[in-house]
C-alpha cells in the first residue's frame, strides 16, 4: 500500500524535478501541501499530487491548442 502523505523530496522524484522547484510549488500555493509535527514539515497528499498532475495535462492541453506548431516551409 502506498503511502497517503508523501515527502517533498518524494514529491520531486515523482515528478523528475529539484526538491527546491517543488518547495517553491509548495509555498506558492500552485501544489497544495500541509506542514505537520513540531517543525514544520511539509507533506503533499498523493491524491493531491494526482490533482496537480492532471491540472497540468489540461493547463497543457489547452496551451497546445492555443499554440499549434507551424511548419516552417524550407528556405
């Protein structure tokens, strides 16, 4: 069973980037995360990161259609 609360670093491996670019997701509010225990850790629900993730195909999705990708005709 995977686990509910995932690490930061947990977090970043997922989605194959920096820790500090997923802290920085975090702490901006565009990836939603609690902090717990006595410092203050930070922890992302999976479910959420499967949110984020999917916000992102269709974030994507829609900037492909508003930019579709002109052939260049050869010089």
């Amino acid at each position: 069973m995977e686990p509910r609360f995932l690490l930061l670093s947990d977090v970043a491996a997922e989605l194959n980037v920096s820790d500090s670019q997923v802290y920085h997701m975090v702490r901006s509010g565009e990836l939603p995360a609690i902090k717990i225990g006595g410092r203050g850790q930070w922890r992302v629900e999976r479910a959420r990161l499967e949110e984020y993730i999917q916000r992102k195909y269709a974030e994507t999705a829609e900037w492909v259609a508003g930019n579709p990708l002109v052939e260049r005709l050869p010089d």
